[in-house]
C-alpha cells in the first residue's frame, strides 16, 4: 500500500505541472511558438539525461536498442500514415499548433509508457520502510513536475482545449499509482523490462521533440524560439544532471 502511496505523490506532481496547460487558451502565435520551444528543449533534456542513462542502467545496451526502434517505428509510422492519407492534406498536415492537432497522441502513449515504468519503480523500492518510501515518492515527485510541465507546454502550444487538457493530465498521473496498484497482484515486470519500457519512451520523445515541436517552433517564432529551445534543454540537461539527479 505504501507503494500506492508514493505512486500517487508522484503521479500528482505529474497531474499538477500538465495542467500549465489550461493557460494555453487565447495566447499569441509568438508565445505559442516560445512554448513549443520550451517543450521541444525540455522533452529532449528528459530524453538524453534522464530516460536514456536510466535504462542502459537498468537494461544495458538493450535499452538503447528500444530507444533506436522506437524512434525509427515513430518515423515510419507517420512516413506510412501520411502516405495514406494522402487524399486528405488538410488533417495529415494539422501540425501541433493548431487547434485539434492529430499528432497529440503520440505524447499521450510516450507519456503513458514513462509514467508506468516509473510506477513499477517506485513499487519496486517499496519492500523499503515508510520513511524510504515516502521518500522515493517525494523524489519522484520532484523530477515529475517538469515531466508534467513539459506535457502541459505541448498542450498550451497546441491550443488544446481545457476539457481535453484535464483528461490527459488526470490519466497520465494516474497512470503511475495504478502501475505500483498492479504490482499487489500481479508479479512486478523485472528491472531490466522496465529499463526497456523507458528506453523506447525515451525514443518516443525525442523524436517528437526533435522532429516535430522544434521545427514548428522555429517556423513560428524564428530565432526567438532558437533561443527559448537552447536555454531550456540546457537547462533541463543541468537541472537533470544536479538537483533532480536520483
Ligand atoms: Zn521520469
């Protein structure tokens, strides 16, 4: 039950930060632009100085071999969906700055897979006492927020509305006590599973970071946004390395 616990701490401090999201509503195209920026340099700091060195940890080089398919599946899944629908620009081309983007979805499973690896993690430590415990939790927690805000500066970049906003916020958040919940029942994944859930979500968001809220920043806010998306993944890459190292 402690696990649960920890969990939900950590799963709130998700929930909280990706509801910066129902700010999105009304912005300029600029501020907008500066958001996905910031995403963009958030989501790739996540990507190379916390998930990355996390599941070679856990899982060794097959964790890199995740994070490498993953991206390269992400790639052909569009190439493919794309190609598809070619009949039908007006939706393929619905980038993440306007109104119901399509390509959400993605952040939503990348998200998803993250926050349920980090779930059985937490569980994992739970065999600790409370006070450790309460502990990872808190831990945890700290390094959600900017998990959180950097899913909620996706969500007000692209304009999503509020009701949306707080759906994808609640689920994902709990999306980590339900994973630790799971653990009471069912045989945890091993650690080296759970290294190769968080390579391939690693993967996931750098290519979203890196081939969709990058190019669209720049597109809407030029050099502006070089400087919002330098500052922040530098800044993430720092603040990942030092304080919110665990
Ligand atoms: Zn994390």
């Amino acid at each position: 039950m402690n696990a649960v616990f920890a969990a939900s701490l950590a799963g709130a401090g998700f929930c909280g930060a990706s509801l910066f999201g129902l700010l999105g509503g009304g912005i300029t195209q600029r501020a907008r632009a500066s958001l996905l920026a910031f995403a963009a340099g958030i989501i790739l700091a996540l990507a190379f100085a916390d998930l990355l060195p996390e599941s070679v940890e856990a899982a060794g080089p097959k964790a890199i071999a995740c994070f490498a398919t993953a991206f390269a599946l992400m790639a052909l899944l569009e190439g493919l969906h794309s190609s598809h629908h070619r009949h039908d620009e007006a939706d393929t081309t619905r980038s993440i700055g306007s109104e119901g983007a399509t390509v959400l979805l993605p952040f939503v499973i990348g998200f998803a897979l993250h926050n349920l690896a980090e779930g059985f993690v937490v569980a994992a430590g739970a065999g600790a006492s409370a006070v450790a415990v309460g502990g990872i939790g808190i831990g945890v927690m700290v390094h959600k927020i900017p998990e959180g805000g950097s899913l909620g500066a996706v969500l007000a970049g692209s304009g999503t509305s509020r009701a949306k906003v707080a759906v994808i916020a609640f689920v994902l958040g709990l999306v980590v006590p339900v994973a630790a919940g799971l653990t009471l029942f069912f045989s945890p994944p091993g650690e080296s599973a759970v290294g190769m859930m968080s390579g391939a979500a690693g993967g996931v968001l750098c290519y979203l970071g890196g081939s969709h809220l990058l190019p669209e920043a720049r597109e809407g806010g030029g050099r502006e946004a070089g400087v919002v998306f330098a500052v922040s993944m530098l800044g993430g890459v720092v603040l990942l390395l030092t304080l919110l190292s665990g």
